[in-house]
C-alpha cells in the first residue's frame, strides 16, 4: 500500500507546543503490576453511570461483568482483575468529588486469565449486533474523551457515512500510547477496523498519522490486508490536529458546521487504540480490563508505555515507576488538554492516556495575569476561528447568554491553544470550561421549568 503524503493540507491556525516524545516514543509497550487494590468508579464515560451487579464479599474472575450498563448513553464495567469484592461506595475521582464505585482487593496469587466470552464473528454479525458487542465490552473512546463508542458509531437515520477516520495524530506533547500501539498492535487495528466498517457502513477508511510518526505510518501500510479499502495518510505536525473536526478537515476538506458533529459531512472518527481494543476484544467476547498509557514526564524515572489494569491507584502507579520524592505537579492526559490531580489516590480510568509528573524545580510559579493587550495571538491560535479574546472578556463580567449565542462558546472543545500564546498569562480555557458549566446549568434550569 502507498502512503498518501498530504502536509500540504491542514486546518486553520493551531500552535506548535515542544513535542517531548523522544522519552518514550522507542520504548515498547509493557505490562504492569497489579494493585493489591483497585478503584473502580462507575463514572469512567460521558453519560449515565453503570450500576454494580456485585455484592461485597463476592469472589470474581477477570474480565467478569462488576456493573452493567445505566442506559443506551453508557458502557457496563468488567473486573481488571480476579479478586474479591471488598467494598461498594464511594471512590475518589480526578473532579475533586466522589463517585459511586467498587474496591477490589486482587488475588495475589491468581494467574490473572481473563474469562473468555461469546465471539463475535466479523463476517456474520448483523450492523446492530457489532454495536451492542462493542457496548458490552465497555469499549468508550480512548483517545481521552470516554465517549462511549457505540453511540459514536451509531449513524442517525437520515444520515450516511461515507468515510471512517481512524485517528493516530497523537498531537499532544508527552503522549506516546497511540504511536507504541500502531507499531506494535497492527492485527488487531485491522480486525477493529473490519467490524467498525461493517458497524458503520463506510465505503473506505483513512488512518491519519503525524510525520513525527513516520515509521508508524510506514509499519501500517506495509502490513495493511489488501482486501481492505484503506488509505494511511501522513499529516503535517501541527497541535491539535488529532481533534476530530480538524483531522476531518485535513483530511477531506470538508468543514463540520457548527455545532453539529462528524456524521453531518458523511464521516466517523475513532481513537487508533480504541480501534485496537474493538479488534483484540470482540473475537473473544471479552471486555475492556486495561489500557497502554504512557508514564512520563522530568519527575518519573522509569519512563515508559504501560499496560495498566484500570482501577489501579495513581499513587500505586507513581511508586512503580519511581517518581521523584518532591513531585509538585501530576497530569492524567497530556499537558495540554489533560487535567491536574489533587489527589494520588485516584484511579487510572478508560480514559487516561497519559501520566505527566513534574517536580518543584521544572514548574514555574504561576504567572502574574495581565490585561488582555489585543494583540489578537490567540485569535490566530484558535482552531475554531473563535474570537477567544472576547469570549474572555465576556466570561469577566459572566455573560453566559450571549457568549453561547453570540460568539459560539459550545464549539471550542478546549485545546487550551489560545491559553498557550497569550502573552498576559489569561487562563482562557478555564474561563470558557467555568462558562461552559453555567451554560448547562442555565439550560437545565429552563427546560425544568
């Protein structure tokens, strides 16, 4: 297969953060150790929290059913682990509040052999059993949104997709997951890819990929079966081309309007390493029990591209990994879009694609904020074509109305681009998540009346 070179077309605008990736970008993916405890929150997705069908005291396999999906808008969850149910209530999360969830104590000695399920075979499932077998597995998008997956693939009616994006940007600095999972897990992104274009009904499938991940993209081609109608397109480095609106654009030059989503210009984006989960997981039925997370940053020392059990506690993870003593700072995600812990004893969730520590001496105190100067960087920064600076100046004097309506506050997706060129030091993307927050609470306060 040829590799389409295609750097010439991007999106508008964007930044150019440090990469940092040479860390980890060689090191293959590893197991890691298994928690004596491990903390599972129901709210591991975007949507209605899954509901325990276990009792405390109870014995369970791995990979065994812990909680059943709440609705359509949500994913069941599965032991990481075989071991017994020591408590159900609530857990720390990484929003500061806790959650209902289940402590599980592992069996120290258990060999850790998943349950195997009920296969799904690629060839005879129907469209509609593909997607109930990827809710089942508990699989939601790994890229760091945990939107449950089955709804993404669900095409409305009246609707058709034409092309399946499969994304390996991987745009954040630090972050390595997606890059060790194209080298390494090549089968089963292309059994995923069978079942999500069966799923989807897609005419063909694009892998899109950074230059900066050459040697990924070269791997896939070489590999790819040629029975598949797929296409591994190389893209300009440019932060945040992995967002879906703006790989959809670099890609196929079409523009998803705003506020609507992929499918209204006939396309599907899916995370690579959610693609690779769906491939591993659906031809044995299994559920989702951990993910590759890369563990990195001046305050770990053993850096690397980790095979995690979810649930396992985040100070658990540090201590394996030997993190500096005089750690200051700690990220899930990556340092752009990631979110700073307050607490150690939180878990590693579906959605944590990355663990940043930094120590005292590499974080700088915060800056002094300044008045916005007009400068207009983060304006240009802004891939949205937002107008960033006034929305700013908006949230300031809390006029939620009119930054919804007026200037079109639900299209950022808050890439914290216009945060990162600001020469004032203004926490615009924590303005608009804080105004983003009143906008809802406004809504549901109307529709309740």
């Amino acid at each position: 297969m040829n590799i389409l070179h295609i750097r010439h077309n991007t999106f508008k605008h964007g930044v150019h953060p440090p990469e940092h990736k040479e860390d980890t970008r060689g090191l293959p993916i590893r197991q890691f150790p298994f928690a004596p405890l491990l903390i599972l929150p129901m709210t591991q997705h975007i949507g209605v929290p899954a509901v325990p069908v276990v009792r405390e005291g109870q014995e369970v396999s791995r990979g065994q059913l812990l909680a059943k999906a709440g609705g359509y808008l949500s994913v069941p969850l599965h032991a990481p682990v075989s071991g017994v149910v020591h408590r159900i209530g609530n857990v720390p999360t990484i929003s500061g509040q806790m959650a209902q969830g289940i402590y599980l104590k592992t069996f120290p000695f258990s060999t850790q052999e998943a349950v195997e399920g009920i296969p799904v075979d690629v060839n005879e499932a129907k469209q509609e059993a593909i997607l109930q077998a990827i809710q089942d597995a508990g699989i939601v998008g790994l890229g760091g949104a945990a939107f449950p997956t089955h709804v993404k693939l669900k095409v409305p009616e009246g609707k058709r997709c034409d092309t399946l994006i499969i994304n390996g940007v991987e745009c954040e600095p630090y972050l390595t997951t997606d890059h060790r999972v194209m080298l390494e897990q090549a089968d089963d992104i292309f059994m995923g890819i069978r079942y999500l274009l069966k799923a989807t009904q897609a005419e063909r499938c694009i892998i899109g990929i950074e230059a900066n991940k050459q040697d990924a993209a070269e791997h896939l081609a070489a590999c790819a079966p040629s029975d598949l109608p797929l296409t591994v397109a190389v893209l300009t480095v440019k932060y945040p081309q992995g967002a879906e609106k703006m790989l959809i654009t670099a890609l196929l030059g079409r523009e998803v309007p705003s506020g609507g989503l992929p499918i209204d210009v006939g396309a599907i984006v899916i995370n690579v390493a959610t693609t690779a989960e769906i491939g591993r997981l659906l031809p044995h039925g299994r559920g989702i029990q951990e993910r590759v997370v890369t563990i990195t940053g001046p305050g770990i020392r053993k850096k690397g591209n980790y095979l995690i059990p979810i649930g396992t506690p985040l100070r658990f993870v540090l201590e394996y990994v030997e993190a500096d003593p005089d750690l200051s700072e700690v990220y899930l995600g990556g340092p752009m879009m990631g979110v700073a812990v307050s607490n150690l004893d939180i878990p590693i969730t579906k959605g944590a694609s990355g663990v940043l520590a930094f120590t005292a001496a590499q974080v700088s105190r915060p800056h002094r904020v300044y008045p916005c100067i007009h400068c207009g960087a983060c304006i240009q920064a802004c891939p949205m074509s937002l107008m960033p600076n006034k929305l700013g100046q908006l949230a300031k004097f809390e006029a939620w109305d009119e930054m919804a309506e007026q200037h079109h506050l639900m299209d950022c997706f808050e890439c914290g681009s216009c945060s990162y060129v600001c020469p004032s030091h203004i926490p615009l993307v924590q303005y608009f998540r804080l105004a983003k927050i009143m906008v809802r609470k406004r809504k549901q306060s109307k529709t309740a009346v």
